[in-house]
C-alpha cells in the first residue's frame, strides 16, 4: 500500500492543505481579505485539499490493489510426456 498512487496523492494533498491552513491562519492580512471579498481563501482551499487527501486515503484503505491470480496448470499440461515431440 505503501507505494499505491493514492497513498501518494493523499500525502501530497495533505500536506499542502497543513501548508495553506497555517499560512490562512498566520499571514490573513486585510488586504489579501479586500482581493478576496472578506474569505480567507488559505483555509477555505486548504480545508478542501485535507478533505480530498482523507478521501484519497479512505479508498486505498477500503480498496486496496489485489494481485491479479497466477494461472492454473491445466490436466493436460501436467500429463507426463506431453512435451515430448
């Protein structure tokens, strides 16, 4: 599971929603609310991105890759003398 590809978008998606909700909760100025109409975007996307990160990471917990199954030999394969030409 380690190296599933939602495994990976799930780390990567959350921590760039750790990085936007502090940076929404540490650097709000009222000139970036002004640009933004009184929201605070940092949070607001940041909080969306966790969401999605723990989505991410829900399905590769429920659903996880399954090898696909090896072949079985059939009767006739395994009769003796079948390979010889």
């Amino acid at each position: 599971m380690l190296f599933d590809i939602r495994t990976i978008v799930a780390a990567l998606l959350g921590c760039y929603a750790v990085v936007l909700v502090v940076t929404g909760l540490v650097h709000d100025t009222a000139a970036d609310e002004a640009k933004t109409g009184g929201i605070n975007v940092n949070i607001w996307s940041g909080a969306g991105m966790g969401v999605v990160a723990l989505v991410f990471l829900a399905w590769a917990l429920l659903r996880p890759v399954q090898a696909p199954p090896e072949p079985q030999a059939s009767a006739q394969d395994a009769t003796p003398g079948s390979d010889d030409i």
